[in-house]
C-alpha cells in the first residue's frame, strides 16, 4: 500500500532557509530550518547551494511527513525579481531530478508575502521591515512598487525611518533646525558619540540592518517628540503612495501590511491606517492571514490541484510544469 504524494514549500530570504513538505488536505505539516542564507554571485542566486541545503532538508522532511513522492513545489525567494536567472534555468531541472517534481512554482518573496496575506484574491500588500517594497494585483498582472534598497528607496522602511532619526539626533548635536534632542540622547545611548557615528556605520555590510535597529526608538519617542510624530507621518506617507501604486483601481480590492516593522504599533500604524483611507478609499482593510513562508504553502497547494489561478509573470512568479510523462 503506497502512501500519499506530497508538495514542496520553501522560502528563502536573507535569514536562511524555511521549508514545509505536507500533503494537500491535511492540516500537519513537517518543517525544518537552515540558518544560512543561500549565497549570491555573478549568476545571481547560486541554484547549487540552494540544492546543497535543500536536498538533506527535504529528504529528512519527506520521511517525517510520511510521503512517497512529491507532485508540486513553491519556491519563494528574495531576490527574484532582479537576481532569479540562473535560480529559474536550473532549479526546476534539480528538483526534478532529485525529487522527481515535475510541476514547480518560482516566485519573488514579494509574490508569496502577497499570497501569505491575501490569498488568491486582487489587492496590495505593503510588506515592510528593514527594507519596503509594495505588491499588488487584478489577478491579471503583478505590479510592484519600491523595493529599491536602502540607498535608492525602501522609503517608509525601518531602514528608512532609523536613519531620518539619526540624521535628526545628528541635526541636534549641530544645532540645525529640524534636530531632536530626545533622539540625540537615543543615538548616543545606542552608538556611543554621535560624531564618530559615520565611521562606525558606513563601512559595515549590513548597514540596513543597523540604520533599522535605530527604528524602534523613534517610534519609542512618538509619545512627546514632534520630530519623531513626523518621521513616522512621513514615513506612512510613503507606504501609501506605494500601496496606491500597486493597487487595483477599481472593484473591492483589499489592503494588507506585513512585515515586523508592523511591530512598532500605533505611532506607525494609526497613521498610516489615516493615509491608506486617503489615498484608496475604495479599497477594504484586511488583516494578514499568514506569512510569505504560508504563501508558499498555499502557492504549492493549489499547483498540486490544478487550482492556481495567480497570474504568470517571468520575474514575479514563474510556473514550470514537466511531469515527465
């Protein structure tokens, strides 16, 4: 007697590896996760390492799940978008090899942040943490906004927000207009002296990450700082305008925010909740139901059934299905 077939899920990101492998119909689920985020280089996306973490993954996961095979796999990655080449020519070759899949989904992070919080239904998702991007869809086509990295845009991002927040301590220690001394005092607390604070940040790789640890704190200030109110006022301003590039234009589409930036509560929330209203009125909010690693599960689910219905797009979301008949 031969057990159930099975799907694949897997997200990617630049925490590491999350994967699922569960069988369509049932609630449990087998999950395992690699700390190692999968390595970049000239071809973008380096599809061997990926396979190098994935296949022990998978096997152990198979066995626990009680599967015989796979039918269907999602692959959610960040990155994409902009870096997916090489992951897009060889990945479903690999997982056919390896696995025996023949039906496999590829698709931005953005993509399964959407599906995680929406489902399959039209709309935009603001999905916000160190870096920002928005994703929307009539279900016809994908549109994207943002999502340019800190240096060009994340506008609205925690990155964003921490640096208008020591760009405002610094403006206080020089006596500028536009300072704030409580977040001078932030910033000191957090950095040691203000003045050596671009040495210590400039060069480091992962300066995002930094510049958004700096976030919480304005949100902390909110309650009596004006400067502060309008860091986080701003930065609202420009999830909407993200949010109102992406979304449908017409019908009931739905909004939704995920992302831990989300964390910091009413001092971002309430007024980004005020600019949402202003720029899509026609649009409903709607809490996120799950997270980008569930809109690989449900992603994944609905391939193995014949029942995905999200539009195709080489970048954003690519479907191969080879059963190898």
């Amino acid at each position: 007697m031969t057990g159930p077939s099975g799907f694949l899920a897997v997200d990617s990101g630049g925490s590491g590896l999350r994967v699922v492998v569960g069988t369509v119909g049932r609630a449990a689920t087998a999950r395992r996760e690699s700390r190692e985020p999968v390595r970049t280089g000239d071809r973008g996306i380096d599809p061997g390492h990926f396979m190098e973490q994935l296949v022990p993954m998978v096997g152990a996961l198979v066995a626990e799940a009680g599967v015989d095979r796979l039918d269907a796999a999602a692959v959610g990655a960040a990155g994409m978008a902009s870096l997916g080449d090489a992951l897009r020519a060889e990945l479903p070759g690999a997982l056919r090899r390896e696995f025996g899949i023949g039906r496999v989904a590829l698709a931005a992070d953005a993509v399964t942040a959407y599906v995680g919080a929406l489902g399959p239904r039209p709309g935009a998702v603001v999905a916000a943490g160190t870096g920002l991007i928005a994703i929307g869809t009539d279900l016809a086509n994908w549109r994207r906004a943002d999502g340019w990295g800190h240096l060009l845009g994340d506008c609205g991002s925690g990155a964003w927000i921490g640096r208008a927040g020591l760009e405002a301590a610094l403006r206080a220690h020089d006596g500028r207009s536009g300072g704030s001394a409580r977040l001078l005092a932030r910033a000191e607390e957090c950095f040691g002296p203000v003045r050596g604070l671009p040495g210590k940040l400039y060069p480091r790789p992962d300066r995002p990450a930094v510049l958004a640890s700096f976030a919480p704190h304005v949100a902390a200030c909110a309650d009596d700082d004006p400067t502060a109110v309008d860091i986080l006022r701003a930065a609202a301003r420009h999830m909407a305008d993200s949010a109102a590039a992406v979304c449908p234009t017409t019908g009931e589409p739905q909004v939704a925010l995920t992302g831990g930036l989300f964390k910091m509560g009413d001092p971002l929330v309430v007024p980004l909740e005020e600019e949402l209203a202003k720029r899509l009125p026609h649009a409903r909010r709607a809490p996120a139901t799950g997270d980008p690693l569930d809109g690989s599960v449900r992603i994944a689910t609905d391939l193995a059934t014949d029942a995905l219905t999200l539009p195709s797009d080489e970048a954003m979301l690519c479907v191969v299905n080879d059963k190898g008949d």
